[in-house]
C-alpha cells in the first residue's frame, strides 16, 4: 500500500488522477461511459485533469478550459455521479490526508453537484443554449 501523505506537488496530483482513473476505467457503471467517450485518448484526457487539479488544488494555473461542456450530453444520471464520488473520495482517502485532501473531496462533490444540476437543466431545455 501507498504511504498515506498531503497533496503538495504536481506529482501528488498525478498520482491521485492516475489512481483514480484507473478505478473508472474498472468500474461496471462508469467504465463503459468513460472509455466510450474518451476511446483511445486516455493520455491526453489525464494530463488535461493533471493541470485542471493542479490549478485547482495547488494554485498553479496550467488549465485553460471550460470543464462543462464536455460532459453536457453525457448519459449519465444521479447514481452515475455517486458513483463518481464514491471512487474520488475513496482514491483521495486512500491515498491522501489534510487540508488539500480534504478540499479535493469538497471541490469534487461541489462539480458532481454542478454538474448533475446542469445536465438536467439543459435535458428539459433539450440542450438549447447549451454553451
């Protein structure tokens, strides 16, 4: 077992994102979801979520993107995103502990609820101004 430790460097991040990945690329719910959308892209959808984190959590501004929009047609629905969390939280546990853990967690479960709401919302608008 990895020493449980603080997320303090790019390297923390990506050994949270790998890990974490690896589980959804596993997981009977979320796996046929990620792989068919991502396909033979995995390289490139990790780095994207190693800067994404990495400005997230550690104040370091490697990501230039708007993360919704990807996700807006997605097939999913409320069990799909507390699948999500339940595989975040779990690698984050796992592997983390402290303040920026603790804030991962936060951050992650505030997007999931973000989300959620906002492909709902665009479903009952039948995607109109989707962007």
């Amino acid at each position: 077992m990895t020493e449980v430790k603080q997320i303090l460097t790019l390297d923390d991040i990506k050994l949270l994102v790998d890990n974490f990945y690896g589980r959804v690329r596993e997981d009977q719910l979320l796996a046929p979801i990620f792989n068919e959308r991502i396909q033979d892209r995995w390289p490139q959808h990790l780095e994207k979520m190693y800067t994404f984190w990495q400005t997230v959590l550690l104040g370091e501004h490697t990501y230039y993107g708007s993360p919704f929009p990807p996700h807006a047609q997605l097939p999913v629905s409320h069990e799909h995103f507390q699948q999500w969390l339940e595989l975040f939280n779990a690698t984050v546990n796992d592997l983390f502990t402290g303040e920026k853990a603790e804030e991962a967690k936060w951050r992650a479960n505030k997007m999931a609820e973000m989300f959620e709401l906002k492909i709902n919302h665009y479903r009952k608008q039948g995607f109109k101004n989707l962007l």
